[in-house]
C-alpha cells in the first residue's frame, strides 16, 4: 500500500442502517414470514422473545412491534409468563407504534367478546372485537379488499386471507375503519350497515388486521405500518 495514501489503511466506516427498527413477537405465529415482509417493506426485522428485547422506552431497542397471529390466549399466557406483558403495556402506553395480526388483533383491543376467563390483553384500541368470528379453521377463506387506507382500490384489490379470524364488532371515536368485507361470510350472522365486517382499524400509532397480510407476497399493509413507524421515529 502505497505511503503516499495513509488514509486507505483506515477505511471509512459503513453507514449507519437508516431502516427503522420493528421488531416481531417470535412467541407464535409467522415469525418469519412477518420479518420478511418487514425487510421488503423497508425496515430492519428482529426478533423479540424476551422482555429484554423490547427495551426500556420506545426507540430504545425497537421503533414498532408486530404482534402475529396465533392463538390469542396461548400468546397471552406466554406473554405473562415471560415477563412480557407488563412491560409492553407501559411500551404501547407510552406510544410505541405496534402492528398486529389476527390474534395480535384481539391483544390490541379493549373489549374482547368470547374472552377466555381470566385472559390478559394489551388493549390500546378503542374497539370491541370478536374472537374466532368467522369460524374454525376448516371455514378459513380469502377475499379481495377494497381498502384505500391500506393502499389497495378497485383496480388493484388486497387479496386477504382469514384463518380463524376476529372481527371488529365497534370501534369508538377516534379509531378509524381501514377495511371491512364486502358482505359479511356465508355461513355468519349478516354483515354490519356498511355491507361487511370491519377487518381493520387504526387509532394513532396502532394499527390491527384480523387478516394475514404476511401470506403471499402482497407488502402493502407492512408498507402502511413501515410508513407508520418511520414519520415517528
């Protein structure tokens, strides 16, 4: 190496990696599939399996959270028995932005009907949600939504997939309806005034689907929430 070029023998530093922080809960669920859609939506993906990784503040450790489906009570079991859910009570208190799920869903609410006794949640959005609303497993099924707050319009529809899926019964002031279905589900009770059920809500930094965005290779709502993530970090 040449003597006249001291500085190559200390190269300068990468840049720092500019992507927000979001982890995902690796308790249950789609673990992987979630982070993946993560990268590609622009973020940086880790997991979190201990109360440790969630950090002390938002933006300590993590800039947002994705809480995957799953099974609500066994989520909410291994939550509390990590140590877990206290600390991320504090965490979506305090306003760190979380994304969840399915059964991330019904952690998000602050009514849960069909609840299993005792069961702890989150709570954070002003919603009544109903577990397992549209049937067991065996009545899993995929729609295509219209959904112009998750980026996707009549040309261009949001192919969602429902397994064992909540639905939003009610949602209170200030939590604002980002899809429903377009006529409830054969087999269920009809469908709400609007012509479907409510499958998707927002209230400030926290966003729930009862769907599963993370299945085939459609980002846009981890777009939403990346987008949601970076204008408050």
């Amino acid at each position: 190496m040449s003597a006249l070029r001291p500085r190559a023998l200390f190269p300068a530093a990468s840049r720092l990696d500019a992507r927000p922080t979001i982890g995902v809960l690796a308790l249950q669920g789609d673990v992987r599939e979630h982070s993946l859609a993560l990268e590609a939506a622009g973020a940086r993906a880790v997991a979190v399996r201990s109360a440790g990784d969630l950090g002390a503040r938002p933006g300590d450790r993590l800039d947002g959270l994705i809480l995957p489906g799953g099974e609500s009570t066994t989520m909410s079991t291994l939550l509390t028995s990590f140590g877990m859910l206290e600390p991320l009570r504090a965490l979506v208190a305090e306003g760190l932005a979380v994304y969840g799920s399915c059964a991330g869903m019904i952690m998000l609410a602050d009514r849960v009907q069909g609840a299993a006794p005792g069961q702890s949640f989150l709570g954070g959005i002003g919603m009544t949600v109903r577990r397992n609303a549209f049937g067991r497993e065996v009545d899993s099924y995929e729609e295509d939504l219209i959904a112009p707050g998750l980026g996707a319009g009549p040309g261009d529809p949001l192919r969602a997939v429902f397994i064992r899926a909540p639905w939003v019964e009610e949602v209170d002031e200030g939590v604002e309806v980002l899809a429903t279905t377009r006529s409830g589900r054969a087999g269920s009770d009809e469908g709400s005034a609007s012509g479907g059920r409510i499958v998707a809500v927002r209230q400030g930094p926290l966003l729930a689907t009862s769907f599963h965005p993370e299945v085939g290779g459609d980002h846009r709502v981890h777009g939403v929430f990346v987008d949601m993530v970076a204008h408050r970090s």
